[in-house]
C-alpha cells in the first residue's frame, strides 16, 4: 500500500471518527462500566454481552469461546449481514 492511499485511508477513518464522537464515546463508557477483572471469569459476562451485542448488529457471527482459568473470549465472523 503506497502513503498517499494511506493517509486518505487515515483521513477517511479520522472523519468517522469526528462524526460518530458522541456514539462512541457512550459505547466506550458502557463497556469501561461493566466490571471484567481477568481473574474473575464470572465477572466478564456483562462486558462479553455488550461486545457479542454490538458485533451481532454489525452483522458478525458471533461464538464465544471458553477459556482456561480466565474469562471466555469472543470469536468474530464476517456473517448474516455482512456476506
């Protein structure tokens, strides 16, 4: 990929961004509300759901994966909508 394609990718990216802020600043503060401590498996359920949530809609299958001695971790697909 040459630098020019790049910084209009970046450019692209950095307008998004400006124009979805708001939104992502209250799903960025959802995600940080719900408690996920590493060590506590149970714990992470809340923050699993509300990313599972968001990738669904965007059209992702999602499956989650059970992990060994820490939380479970999500596995995201191009999917239903996206294919």
């Amino acid at each position: 990929m040459n630098p020019n394609t790049t910084s209009v990718r970046a450019q692209k990216i950095a307008h998004w961004v400006e124009l979805h802020q708001d939104e992502l600043v209250a799903f960025v503060s959802k995600l940080v509300a719900a408690e996920s401590p590493s060590l506590a498996p149970g714990a992470q359920r809340a923050a699993l759901g509300i990313l599972a949530g968001e990738l669904d809609a965007l059209g992702f299958e999602v499956e989650r994966v059970p992990g060994i001695d820490v939380g479970d971790h999500l596995l995201a697909r191009q999917g239903h909508d996206l294919a």
